[in-house]
C-alpha cells in the first residue's frame, strides 16, 4: 500500500504543468522628437489609469478627466515632461504623475499596458 501511494504522487508531480512565464509585449515611449502622435494607456498603483499621447516634444497626460498639456525637458536619464504645476516623469517602463517642486505623486508606479493610438 506504501509503494501504491508513492507511486501514485510521483505520478502526479510528473504530470503536473510547469508554468511558463508569460511573455509580455514591450511598449516602448517614441522619441521626444517623433511627431506622430503616439497613445499608451498607464496602469498605476491605486488602480488609476493615466493615458497619455506623446507627439513632437510634448505629451498629453489624461487621469481621471483632466488633461495636462507639458513640454519635454531633457534629463540626464529617463524623461520628463513638465507644465505649470504637474510633471510626466520616469524612466523605461515605470512613470508618476506628481506636482511640480513638491514632487507630490499624484499617480506613481506607472507601467504601459497598451498603445491607445
């Protein structure tokens, strides 16, 4: 009965799936040059959805109904994009949404999920 019932798990370890890791698709940011305009939807910590269309050295920045137009400014590493009192700031796959001067996060952790446009 022993052997019946070790038997019986090694069958089962054998049979059982090894998940392979889901492969996801890269959503790049367009060069702040680009000038067409280019949309990637933004999945944030808290669930917040920020949208934003990148074009010719600007981006627009959509979370919750409001839209903040921001002019690109280089940086030493990533890229920010910044208007009066808010800024687009981030680097490779993770972007915030925070105020100006403070750098109160207002959407942060922010990583591409698709392209809107």
């Amino acid at each position: 009965m022993k052997r019946l019932s070790i038997v019986a798990i090694l069958l089962l370890v054998g049979c059982t799936k090894v998940q392979q890791p889901v492969a996801t698709a890269v959503i790049a940011r367009p060069a702040p040059a680009d000038p067409t305009p280019t949309g990637i939807a933004y999945l944030c910590d808290g669930r917040k959805e920020v949208s934003v269309v990148y074009a010719k050295n600007r981006a627009s920045v959509t979370l919750e109904g409001r839209t903040w137009r921001m002019e690109y400014q280089p940086t030493d590493s990533g890229f920010r994009y910044v208007e009066a009192a808010y800024e687009w700031v981030g680097r490779d796959d993770l972007a915030s949404l925070r105020e100006s001067g403070t750098a109160k996060p207002i959407a942060f952790n922010c990583r591409p999920q698709r392209r809107t446009t």
